[in-house]
C-alpha cells in the first residue's frame, strides 16, 4: 500500500501537468490563429483599397511626369497598415539609383497618402 501512494500521486501530477501543457497550448494556437486571421483580412482590405485607389497607374503616371520609365510592373509585400512595401520594375536604373529610389519613394507615398493607403518602403529594379 505504501508503495502505491507514491505511484498515484506520481500519475496525477503527470496528468495535471500534461492537461496543463494541453490547455495552455490549445489557447496559445487559438490566439495565434485569430492574430493570423486578422492581418490576412487586413493585408486584403489593403490590396482591395490599392486596386480601386488604381494605384499603380497614378505612379506610373506620375513617374513618367518626372523622367523615368515605368513598365508598370508592381511587386506588393503587404504584412500590415504599418508594415508594406513596393518594388517597381524600370526599363532603365538610374545611375543615381540611391537618389532615384529615395525621390521615387517620395512619389510613391505622396500619392499613397492622398489615397489614404499610408506609407511604404520603395525599392526599384
């Protein structure tokens, strides 16, 4: 008999930590999923406000204003309000690409605010 207690008392410890474990897993994963949902259907509402604001074609427009050549080829990586970028295919780089990107960059978030879509970070290729 003595030596049963420690046994019982061994397998319900096991068992409540492993029911623990379970728990706070299953809760964790939940909240991960939700997070997940959430910036899905914020990154869509995004890319549904870039598609109707006609985005694109306002900076390609805009970037042949000023000098460049667009192919109005588009790269979007949008994770966030706070977190997006742009990648902009040019039939020439400019060979002050740095000075190029950094004015590009303004273009982009100039028209991108009066779209109320926010800022992004800007490359070029």
């Amino acid at each position: 008999m003595k030596k049963i207690i420690p046994g019982l008392i061994l397998i319900s410890v096991l068992a409540i930590i492993s029911t623990t474990f379970f728990y706070d897993n299953s809760q964790h994963s939940a909240e991960s999923k939700d997070s997940a949902v959430k910036q899905t259907e914020e990154a869509n509402n995004i890319i549904d406000d870039i598609s109707q604001s006609k985005l694109q074609v306002q900076i390609t427009e805009k970037l042949k204003q000023e000098g460049y050549t667009p192919t109005g080829t588009y790269g979007f990586s949008i994770y966030s309000f706070e977190n997006k970028s742009i990648t902009i295919d040019l039939s020439e780089i400019p060979k002050a690409k740095e000075a190029a990107e950094k004015h590009i960059q303004e273009i982009v978030n100039d028209i991108s605010q009066e779209n109320q879509l926010g800022i992004f970070k800007t490359t070029i290729q």
